[in-house]
C-alpha cells in the first residue's frame, strides 16, 4: 500500500468515525430530550464523548430538572466536570446518582464546590467513586446545606475511620435533620469509627434504614451496636451482610433486637445453634423484627428456618394490627379536630349573625328616634299654622 492509498484509507476512517460520532451525538441528545424533567441515562455505555452531548443539553435545557442518573456507565472525571457547568444551574433537582463510572475525587471535589445550589436535593448517590478521607471530610462540610437530604449513598468507597468519624459529629449535632437512609457498605471502616457511629446513633430519631455490609466487625463493635439497637426507637431496618457475623455476635445482638424491624445478614458465619437461641429469645421477649435475612451461612436444619420464620410472621401481623390500631386512633383524632373546627366555624357563623341582628336593632332605634324627631317637628308647624 502506497502512501496515497494510506491517507485514502485514514480519511475515509476519519469520515466513518465522525459520522458514528454524529449518529451517537444525535441519539442521545434525542434520548434526552425525551426524558424531560427526569433525566435518566443509566446504564447506556457513555463515556467523555457522550458527556460532552449531556453537557451541551444541559447548558440548553429550559426544562427544570428534578432527576440527574448517570450511574453504571464510563464517563471520567472530565466528562462529568463538563456536565458539572451546566447541571449547577439546574437547582430543582432532588435526586442525583452519578455512582458506579470511572469519576474519582477528582470529580467528586468538582460536585462537592456547586453542590450548595441543589437546595431541594433528597437523594445523593456515589457509590465507586474513589472517594477518600480527605474528599469526604470535604463532602461533610457542605452536607449541612443540604436541608432536604433523606438518603446518602457511598458504599464501595475508600472512607476510612477519619471519615466516618467526621460524619458521625453530624449525626450526633443533628446537622441533617431529614436524613433518613444511610449508605456506608463496603467501605474500609474499623470499630475507631463504627463505635462512635453506634453512639451517636443512640439519641437519633431520622435514620430508618442503614447499610454497613462488606464491612468487617469484632465483638467490641457488636456490644456498642447492641446498646445502641437497644435504645434507639427509630432504627428500623439495618444490613449487616458479610461481616463475618458470628454466633458469639448473635448471643450478644439478639437481646437487644427491641424496635428494629428488619435485619439482614446475609453471608455471614451463623449456625443452628444461632437460629435456635434467636427462636428462643423471639418467644420470650417483645421484639418487633419480623424479616430476618440469613442466606449464605452455614444453617443445616431447614426447620429452623421454619419455626423461626413463623414467629417472624406473627410479629409483622402484630405491626400490621398496631398500625391499622394507630391509623384508625389518627384518623379519629382527625374527625374529631374537623368536627371542632366545624363547630367553631358554626360559633363563630352565629356571632357574626348576632352582631348583624344587633347593629339591625340598634339602626332601627337610631331610625324610630328620627321618625319621633320629625313627627315632632312636623306636629309644631302644625300648631304655629293654626293659631295663625
């Protein structure tokens, strides 16, 4: 092949690259148009090329978006700081997910310097993000700001004790009054920040459900997390998948199992000897937990499962009752506050209807008075005519 037949060749594959590239461009600028103000383009296999089109839309878009996915694609830090300029004036969203992509902390120090323009933002998911210490101490700082968070999600990330650490002052201060799920699962923490989490967890009353799986926890963890299940009214759904979870674990958690309503631990080492002890404890105690996840461990006898699973049962029927019992007492409670106001408005109908009446009466006096005021009047002209 010539030299002539080369440069042929290149740009005939220049012109068939830009056209897929035009094609690609076009698609997903169509897709995006369509979703309007949920835009949702997970899982698609979009890269930095692909961003730079989401990025142009986003500088374009007149619509106000309320959903920002992006997550499961390989988008980098330089494709998602280019989304960065133009989603920063998108302020109505409340749900951003941008986990699972090739963004480090890198990107994630670029969110974290706009994120105080997302007032109405409920929902922050960066799973895989490279996250560190450092960028998440960052992260921290700007949370406050976020009044309406209910669920952060940075599972499969490198915070460390430092971090969670750093967290866990927010918790125990109640600087995210709404947030109620908490995503922490596959992160490198030991019991020097998992216990202070436990403790500042003790007091609080917004996180219902809390994930802490792949992480790995000694008994000294286990004994603050008993304490703090055992006081904590609000808690009521926590993983605990693959930490290595023990029968020693379980002799410790398993008392203190009082308002939690599901618990998941799933790969774990647990045995029958376990399950037996929790049916036990589950006939003598008033414990409200009526899921209990226990796939992959090392549990032998099937009827186990069963009986335990059957009182699991007669626990969420007993919820469900004492809900509907709650319902039905709210529902009253609301019958009777309307029927008050009814009766209230009705008073306040017959105070208004008297004041009328009154004011009636009174203008009808003020009118007999100067009837009696003209016939008077009127009777002395008479009087003066005749005696002329």
């Amino acid at each position: 092949m010539n030299q002539s037949e080369k440069e042929i060749e290149e740009e005939q594959f220049k012109k068939e690259f830009e056209e897929r590239v035009e094609k690609r461009k076009a698609w997903l600028m169509e897709q995006l148009k369509s979703c309007g103000k949920f835009l949702d383009v997970s899982a698609n296999k979009l890269d930095d090329l692909d961003a730079l089109t989401i990025a142009l839309y986003l500088h374009e878009c007149q619509i106000e978006l309320t959903l920002f996915h992006i997550a499961t694609n390989s988008i980098t830090d330089r494709g998602f700081i280019d989304m960065l300029t133009g989603l920063q004036w998108h302020d109505k969203l409340k749900e951003i997910y941008i986990g699972n992509n090739q963004i480090s902390e890198i990107g994630v120090q670029g969110f974290i310097e706009i994120s105080s323009s997302f007032k109405q933002l409920k929902i922050l998911s960066m799973s895989s993000c490279s996250i560190d210490d450092n960028t998440f101490i960052q992260l921290c700082y700007a949370l406050p700001e976020l009044k309406n968070l209910q669920q952060l999600q940075v599972p499969a990330n490198n915070i460390s004790d430092f971090g969670l650490i750093c967290f866990s002052t927010l918790l125990a201060t109640n600087c995210l009054p709404n947030l109620t799920v908490l995503h922490f699962g596959n992160n490198p923490l030991t019991s020097k920040s998992l216990v202070p989490l436990f403790q500042a967890l003790k007091k609080n009353k917004t996180i219902k459900i809390l994930y802490l799986n792949d992480i790995g926890m000694d008994l000294q963890t286990i004994k603050q997390m008993a304490i703090c299940l055992k006081k904590n009214k609000y808690l009521e759904e926590l993983n605990l998948g693959n930490t290595g979870f023990s029968n020693a674990a379980a002799q410790i958690l398993w008392p203190n199992l009082k308002y939690l309503k599901t618990l998941r631990l799933w790969n774990n080492h647990l045995t029958d000897k376990a399950i037996f002890e929790f049916i036990n404890v589950l006939e003598k105690e008033e414990l409200r937990l009526s899921y209990l996840g226990l796939q992959d461990n090392e549990i032998e006898e099937v009827d186990l499962i069963e009986d335990l699973n059957g009182l699991l049962k007669q626990n969420e029927l007993i919820d469900q009752l004492t809900e509907q019992i709650e319902n039905d007492v709210e529902e009253e409670n609301e019958k009777k506050q309307i029927s008050k106001m009814i009766e209230l408005n009705k008073f306040e109908e017959i105070e208004e209807k008297l004041e009328e009446l009154d004011k009636l009466s009174t203008q009808q006096v003020q009118d007999e008075e100067e009837i009696n005021e003209l016939q008077g009047i009127l009777k002395t002209k008479k009087d003066a005519q005749e005696q002329c």
